[in-house]
C-alpha cells in the first residue's frame, strides 16, 4: 500500500501548476500480463521525468499535453511494464498536442482546458500489451473512476517507471466548454481519507500527470479521463481531476486514423 503524500496543490481557481501527478493512498498493481492495467505505462523525459500514459492503439499512446508540449520526440520514451519487470522502452516519434492547448493559461472560467496529447511511438508495443477504447461519454458525478498511474507513494517514495499504482474516487463536479456546445471538457474529484479506510480511495500527486481515469461499461474498462490537476479547496481537504475523453475523442480518432502523420 501506498502511503499518504503531502500535496503541494494550488487552488483550483488559480493557475494550476504543471506538475506531476500520482495515486496517492492506493495499492502497488503487481504488474502481471494478465493485469487490467497492463496498458497503462509511464511516459519518461531525457530529463529524468516521469509521467504517465495510457495504450491506445499499437503505436499509440494518451497523455497530458503539459507533460510533452515543447518536448521534441527524441526527449520522450514509453515504458510498458509487465510481470514486474520493464519489458519495453519505446522510442516516441511524434507528439501530438491538442491544438487549443496554451499551456496552463486559465480560460474565463478560471479553469486550464485542451490538457490532452498524443504520442506515435516509433515501434508498436509489446504482442500482448491491451489498448483501452476512448468513452464515448463524459464521467458523471457520483461515479467512481479507477485511477492507474505512476509516481510519488509517499514523501519518500519517489516516482518509479517500474511501479503502478491503481486507486478510485468518485466524481464530484464537472465542468462543460465555453463554446456553447454543452460538452463536458473537465472533471474533478475531492479526497477525504480515512484512517484505516479503504486504500482505494484515492486522490493525484508527484508522478501521475497523464495517467488515465477508467470507468467500466458493458464492454469493460474504457477510459473516461485523462488526470491532469490537483487543487486545494479553501474549506480545506484537496482532489485532483482531468480532462474528460469523450470531449476530444473525434480529435484522439483522427490522429490515430492518419497513422500520426497529420
């Protein structure tokens, strides 16, 4: 189990800062082939970064934009991850940022939208490794959101591209577009942990930004989100959210259609 991590979080109606994110409070996936989150990997910078990201296609990976905007592809890997080893470091070899993304400038509600991106991988991932289909809905509050990623378990527990952490939260608030068009671009949830409760109540820190938020439908675990913040709520208690999918799926489709070349 994971431990607790002390967030260093900005208000949720202030610039949210770019930082990585984690599961915090959630349990070590083992890593297995047969595991349900064995598409679900870190994203790495010649920096020493790490991040998360999650299979969408052999050669195709989701992430947050504000992991990789302005990183050239040679600065980038994917690392899948299974039976409790790193099986594959996949060059990346284009990057795709949604074309509204304009960093962590607020929009008029205050709020950082478009935070989503795509990675072409210069080879497909291993035979084996799943892809997750895009939710072709946006996350409702009161569902729970099973959160994989990477990253801080702890004040001493850095992020790690060998360990994945899985937790869940349930949606508290969502937020639609400005453009009139009724979408829901952004979700968020809030984090109450109690001592001795369940280690799957879950919130984000250091490691998890671009790690993806699943919920289950009739054909199993689709992707409802990509996380992308954490806040800190001035009644006190903090959170984390994301970018809902279902918004930007025509666009996710279309660069997978083009083989990431347009």
């Amino acid at each position: 189990m994971a431990l607790r991590s002390a967030l260093a979080v900005a208000a949720l109606a202030a610039c949210l800062a770019p930082r990585a994110l984690a599961v915090v409070d959630g349990l070590v996936d083992p890593n297995t082939a047969t595991s349900p989150w064995a598409g679900v990997g870190a994203v790495t910078t010649a920096r020493g970064g790490t991040y998360s990201g999650v299979v969408i296609a052999p050669r195709f990976v989701l992430t947050a934009a504000h992991v990789v905007a302005g990183a050239a592809p040679e600065a980038l890997h994917f690392n899948v991850n299974r039976g409790g080893d790193l099986v594959a470091r996949l060059a990346v070899a284009a990057v795709h940022v949604h074309p509204a993304y304009h960093g962590f400038t607020r929009g008029r509600d205050a709020l950082v939208h478009d935070d989503i991106a795509v990675l072409r991988l210069a080879e497909p991932v291993p035979f084996g490794t799943p892809g997750y289909p895009l939710a072709s809905r946006a996350p409702r509050p009161g569902e729970r959101l099973v959160l994989v990623g990477y990253g801080a378990g702890g004040p001493s527990i850095p992020a790690n591209a060998a360990v994945k952490r899985v937790g869940s939260n349930v949606v508290e608030q969502v937020y639609q577009d400005l453009g009139g068009e009724g979408r829901v671009e952004l979700y968020r949830f809030a984090y109450h942990p109690v001592p001795g409760g369940s280690p799957l109540e879950s919130t984000l820190a250091g490691g998890d930004s671009g790690s993806p938020a699943f919920h289950r439908d009739g054909n199993g675990w689709t992707i409802a989100g990509i996380n992308t913040y954490v806040y800190s709520a001035a009644s006190g208690g903090s959170g984390g959210g994301g970018v809902a999918v279902a918004a930007y799926r025509e666009w996710i489709l279309s660069i997978v259609a083009s083989g990431g070349t347009q």
